[in-house]
C-alpha cells in the first residue's frame, strides 16, 4: 500500500505564502495522477488541486491564481505553492492520487491564516 508524508504547514498572516511537500512511496508516483485534498476545520475532506502524470493542471475556484501544483516525478515528491493566503484556507492540507485511494492517508500538514 502506498504511503504518503505532508509537510511544509504552519501559521501564517493574511496574504502571506507556503510551500506544502508530500512524498510518496510504493505508488508508482511518475504514473499516478496526483491531487492536494484539504478538509477546513469541522468541513469535509475536498479536492482542491490536481496534476495529471502528463503535467496537466487543474484547480477548484477558489484556489484557482493563488496556488500552483507541481511534482518532481525523480524525487516522488508532489508540491503545493499557495500565495495571497486567506482565512479561509485554514485547514488540514493532504495529498494523495487523484482519484484517491492509491495510498493510505498521511496524517497531513496544518495551515493557519491568520487575519
């Protein structure tokens, strides 16, 4: 069964930025579609970013021109850039395949904005 380790999480003002890292192993990473899932506190565990193994982008509206997906297929490693961070990005940030289930969920990274 794939794994997967977030980091990259922390406090962080109102317009402020992170660069979130998950590793994978035991998935085939370079062949995997690969996707940032977040659940906000007291919410539901949502999609919010996702890279095709072809590179392909896509992102839910609200994410859409602040974050960017990327991965490092050598490294098995996916990325999340988030800029001009708001309120209501606070939440439990996790990655796993697109569609889910490819691996067990990690125990994800905490961001915090702050206002």
């Amino acid at each position: 069964q794939g794994q997967f380790v977030e980091s990259g999480g922390g406090l962080v003002q109102l317009g402020g930025s992170l660069r979130l890292s998950c590793i994978g192993s035991r998935i085939y990473f370079e062949t995997r579609d690969m996707a940032w899932y977040r659940q906000a506190p007291g919410g539901q565990l949502r999609l919010i970013a996702s890279i095709r193994y072809t590179m392909e982008e896509s992102y839910v509206r609200s994410v859409r021109g602040r974050f960017t997906i990327s991965r490092n297929n050598a490294e098995e490693t996916l990325y999340l850039q988030m800029n001009d961070l708001k309120p209501e990005d606070t939440a439990v940030y996790f990655c796993n395949t697109n569609p889910s289930g490819g691996g067990e969920w990690g125990q994800g990274t905490r961001v915090t904005v702050s206002s």
